[in-house]
C-alpha cells in the first residue's frame, strides 16, 4: 500500500509537465508490479521456500505449447488483417486515418 501511495504522489508531482507525468505514471505502475509480487513471494515464504507450482506455473507438453502459439499467432494476424480492412487501412489510403480520426501531426 505504501509503494502505491508513492507511485501516486510521484504521479501528482509530474503532473504539470506530459514528460514528467508519463514518468511519474510509469514508475507508479512499476511500484505496484513489484508490490503485488513481493506480497505475494512473502506470503508463498510464510509455508516454506516456495516452488513454481506453489503459483501454479508447470512445464506444458511441447506439442501443445506449440499448436497453441502457431493458433494464437494466426487468430492475431487474421483479426489484424480483418480490423485493417474495416478501417480502410489496405492500400495508399494508409495514411488517411490520421485525417478521418482528426489528429494533426506534429
């Protein structure tokens, strides 16, 4: 909880700035990773020297483990090339899309 309060105040300090506050929200966000692992790496310590199974990671069979990453990398190509398609993103007009969003580029 004290690591999260002081993600915040480092967050509300760099705030004036968009650098300092990308900073700020960035460290903050570190801050919690590493507070919700610690909290969970003392409690696992609290029965013993804990084990990777202790967090329910366990080695997959390698076949699976492969059909899987060739099924979820091809799922994520074809919703890439459908989305690319529905905004109009597949051609020369590629670069519209700043125009049609409203964003002028600096």
């Amino acid at each position: 909880m004290a690591l999260a309060l002081a993600g915040r105040a480092i967050v509300a300090t760099g705030a004036g700035d968009d650098t300092g506050a990308l900073l700020g929200v960035g460290i903050a966000l570190i801050l919690l990773d590493v507070a919700t692992v610690g909290v969970a790496l003392l409690l696992a310590n609290l029965r013993g020297k804990p084990s990777a199974a202790d967090f329910g990671l366990r080695r997959p069979p390698l076949g699976r483990a492969i059909g899987l990453l060739l099924a979820v990398a091809i799922g994520f190509t074809v919703a890439a090339v459908l989305w690319a398609s529905a905004l109009g993103l597949d051609g020369e007009d590629a670069q519209a899309l700043t125009d049609r969003l409203g964003t002028d580029e600096r």
